[in-house]
C-alpha cells in the first residue's frame, strides 16, 4: 500500500510538472507569434491563467491570457505599457504552437495603454485642442 501511495504522488508530481512546463512553452511561443506578427521591438509577456493547462489545451478554451508589452505602433502611433486581457480564448492546439490559422478568438478583451501627449495632439479633431490641465475641449467658433 505504501509503494502504491508513493507511486501516485510521483505521478501528480509529473503531471503538474508536465502542465506548468507545458504552459510556459505555450506562453512563449504565443509571445513569439506577436513578436514576428506586429514587427515587436521586444517579446512581449504572456501569461496563460487557469489549472491545469492541459484540460484547456485538450477542450481549445483558456479561461484568461494576459499580454503585455513595453512599446507597440499601431496606425502611426507609439503605445507605451500596454496591457491586454483575454477572456474566453478559443484555440486549437495547432494555433497554439504557430501550426494552425491565425483566427483566435475570445469573449471579452480589455486593455490599457498609455500615449504621448503630442500623440493626442496630432490627433484630436478639428475644433478641438489639449488644455494645460491635460483635458480637452471645444475651440470656440471664430
């Protein structure tokens, strides 16, 4: 009875391992993904929340995946401390390892970034303009 208990605790012992090991090679292959798809300057950091991973593997939804970045452009602009959260991914297995299409898809997606005030400047429309306090408002009409 006792080899058999030692036995089994061996074994969650290797199943964990196996799931964490798997999930980081997962996280970083993904971080590669968005490092060669968005022209990166640096890997972006990818974290997989939930246990165990490899039930989220096998049934191709993930509970949350967390990505942050240090500096991205997007359409002419430099975001700095970007954060993105994922929620309800759906994926494949082969879209996890880079084998499968690109298409993933999640139910929810919040995200935070910050950007230049010369940014918000450039892009403010018409009529309006930046205050000191850092709040915009109309212009009034000449």
């Amino acid at each position: 009875m006792r080899k058999l208990l030692i036995g089994v605790i061996i074994l969650a012992v290797l199943l964990v391992a196996a799931d964490r090991i798997s999930a980081a090679v997962a996280e970083n292959q993904i971080s590669d993904r968005l490092t060669s798809a968005y022209g990166l300057a640096g890997k972006p950091g990818v974290t997989i929340a939930g246990f165990p991973f490899l039930t989220q593997v096998v049934t191709g939804d993930y509970q949350q995946i967390d990505v942050s970045a240090n500096q991205v452009s997007a359409g002419g602009a430099v975001l700095h401390d970007l954060n993105v959260r994922l929620t309800g991914v759906h994926a494949t297995v082969g879209q996890v390892l880079g084998s499968g299409s690109s298409m993933v898809t999640a139910d929810h997606a919040a995200g935070s970034a910050m950007i230049g005030f010369r940014t918000v400047d450039h892009r403010l429309p018409g009529g309006f303009r930046r205050t000191r306090t850092g709040r915009t408002s109309a212009c009034p009409a000449a």
